[in-house]
C-alpha cells in the first residue's frame, strides 16, 4: 500500500513565488501533492510558468497578483485559495525588498519601501492566514523566510536587517497565539543564496569568488531552501512550532571559522 505524499490533499500560498527561492518552493510543495496559489508583484510570465510546471507534475495552481505591502491585496490572496481550491492549509511569506544604502544617506522611499514589503508584507500575510487556518479549525503551518540579517547588522541594509529581525519576534509571537489552534508557526534563514534577486546588488563575477570564501564554498540554491521551507511545513514535524532553522553553508559562523583563517587571540 502506497504511502500518500505529505501535503496530498492541501493547499499552499507562497508569495514572491515567481522567481527564486518562492518559486522552488512552490514546485517543491507541489511535488508532495499541495495545489499552490503562486503570487507575484510584477513578473507575470514568470509566475505562469511555475503554475504550467506544476500542473505538468500533476497538482494544481494559480497566480495571483498582490503587492504584499497592501494587506486588502494580500487579504485577497488568501481568499483566492479558498475560492479556488476550497481552503489553506500552508502559508509561505518569501516576498520580500531590499535597497542597499548607508541608512545616514539613503532615500527613504526605497528604505520604507523595504519595510514595507519585508516586514509589513509578512505580516499581513501572517495575518490573513492565522484567520483563515482558525476558521478552518483543522490547524495549519506557517512558514516565514527570514535571514542571517536577522542577527547580522550587514551595513548598508538597515532597513532589511531590522525587518527579518522583527520576522524572528513576530513568528516566535504568533506561535505562542496561535498553538491553541494547533497553528504552527516557524522560521528559516537562508543564507547567500543564488538567485535573480542577488543580481540587483552583484556581478556574476563577485557571486562567483564571494561565495568561494563561505565556509562550504558557495552560494546555496534556492532549491535547498525549498526543501527546508517544505521540511518546516511538513505534517510530520507538528510537534515544531516557534522555531528557526538556519540553512546558510556557514555564512553566519565567526569569520575566523573560514577556511585558512586563523582564530584571534
């Protein structure tokens, strides 16, 4: 007797989900058997074709437009699950924004903007589906991508360091609400991944040799963050809530733990 795959029968919204670590994770859900709501912001082609290549590995999915920052959109989003597939049982806020600027200089709008999407965007996505998973009364899994930023002051990243810091106290919050609905709410920090998005601050060249001086070597994929995010959301794991997982080669580990590095002192 076969074993059914553990997200058979359940439905997943993933924001950001056109391109990079969103997308791979919605392929990676929908692999396990999850119909996917597949948001964007603004790239629409892409978005289609991640719910082409899930309905060719045989689940089901839609694209959604929603700017996260606005939370009738993202209100909306979730809604959209529902209609379409008859409930949620997974949440996934991967959209995030960042501009790179000495917080003394930067401009606002883009640093605002930041907050917007990275922190508030998590939030109402938070939010919305905490309302529905409790309508549901079945209980449910949130995931929330954060980062190493979360705890290293990168410069010239103010406003995204402290919005994945308020991402580690509002999962940690939330779960502590929501574990009498047996609502589950944990956290991953994926280290320098290679995505499109890195192509906004790095050449290929500096991906290249700054990835070479991370403890393992390179840049991650974003389909090894998926598998943490689907690990995270996994039925199997329900005794996991509050909880953040750091996928990151090493990133995070004292400079000196580096390879030909010495330790000071």
């Amino acid at each position: 007797m076969s074993v059914p795959p553990p997200f058979a029968g359940r439905v997943a919204v993933v924001t950001g989900a056109s391109l990079g670590i969103g997308r791979a994770a919605a392929l990676r859900l929908a692999r396990d058997g999850a119909r996917v709501v597949v948001n964007y912001r603004s790239h629409p082609e892409q978005a289609e074709a991640v719910v082409a290549e899930i309905r060719q590995g045989g689940s089901d999915a839609v694209a959604v437009q929603a700017d996260v920052a606005v939370i009738e959109e993202v209100e909306r989003l979730v809604q959209t699950a529902v209609s379409q597939f008859g409930r949620l049982d997974i949440a996934i806020s991967n959209a995030a924004y960042s501009d790179r600027e000495l917080f003394y200089q930067a401009d606002l709008t883009g640093f605002r903007r930041t907050v917007d999407v990275t922190m508030w965007g998590a939030f109402h996505l938070l939010r919305a589906a905490s309302q529905q998973l409790i309508r549901q009364n079945e209980g449910g899994n949130i995931v929330l991508v954060s980062s190493p930023h979360a705890f290293i002051p990168a410069p010239r990243a103010m406003a995204y360091n402290m919005s994945k810091a308020a991402i580690e106290h509002m999962g940690r919050t939330a779960a502590i609400e929501l574990a009498e609905h047996r609502v589950r709410v944990n956290a991953i920090q994926p280290g320098w991944t290679d995505t499109p998005g890195e192509r906004k601050f790095a050449s290929e060249e500096t991906l290249r040799t700054a990835g070479a001086k991370i403890p393992l070597g390179r840049l991650g994929t974003p389909e090894e963050v998926a598998e943490a995010i689907a690990f995270l959301a996994n039925p199997a794991h329900d005794y996991m809530t509050g909880a953040t997982l750091l996928v990151d080669g090493g990133i995070s580990l004292p400079w000196w733990a580096n390879r030909g590095s010495a330790a000071p002192g």
